[in-house]
C-alpha cells in the first residue's frame, strides 16, 4: 500500500512530466512557425534586393552616355591645362596622405 506522501509524489513527477511534454511539443511548434516566418522573410529580402539591383542598373545604363561625355570633357581640360591638372593630382594626394597620417 503506497503511502499518501508517495501518492502525491508520483502524481507530481506524473504532471511534471506531462508539462513538460506539452512544453516539447510547443517549442517545436514555435520552430517551426519560425522557420516558415525566415523563410518568407528571406524570400521577401531577396526579391526586393533583385527589385533594387534591377532599378539600379537601369538608371546607370541611361546615365552612362553623360558619364562618358563628361570623361571625355575631363580628359580634354586635362590634356589642354597639364599644369592645372598635375597640381589638382597632388593636391589630392595631400589630401590622401593627410588622412592617412591622421589615422
């Protein structure tokens, strides 16, 4: 005959246990509704990433004809004022160093 002290302790560990099953199953529920959630979320990112990249190659290709004819511009004022030219290189590699040193 099991006393009421061994009763009450073998009801405790029995809900005890049944606790902590319950709390398995829904921590493993909660990982998977975290896993969909990172997934959608990743698929989320990566079209709005390839939306971006999309725009961002779109606007580059319609400026590159203003990029060119503004290097050719460069490249001529260059070529017509080479002193101008060889202190504006080493005024910017002033700047350069100056900010290295800085470091």
């Amino acid at each position: 005959m099991a006393s009421p002290f061994s009763r009450l302790r073998d009801d405790l560990a029995d809900d005890l246990e049944s606790q902590i099953a319950a709390l398995r199953s829904e921590v493993s529920s909660l990982k998977k509704t975290m896993s969909k959630r990172g997934a959608a979320a990743f698929d989320d990112t990566r079209d709005h990433a390839s939306d971006l990249y999309g725009e961002m190659v779109s606007r580059v290709q319609d400026a590159m004809p203003r990029i060119a004819r503004r290097t050719r511009d460069v490249g001529k004022v260059a070529h017509d004022n080479p002193v101008l030219t060889a202190l504006v290189g080493l005024a910017v590699v002033g700047l350069l160093l100056g900010l290295v040193m800085r470091r």
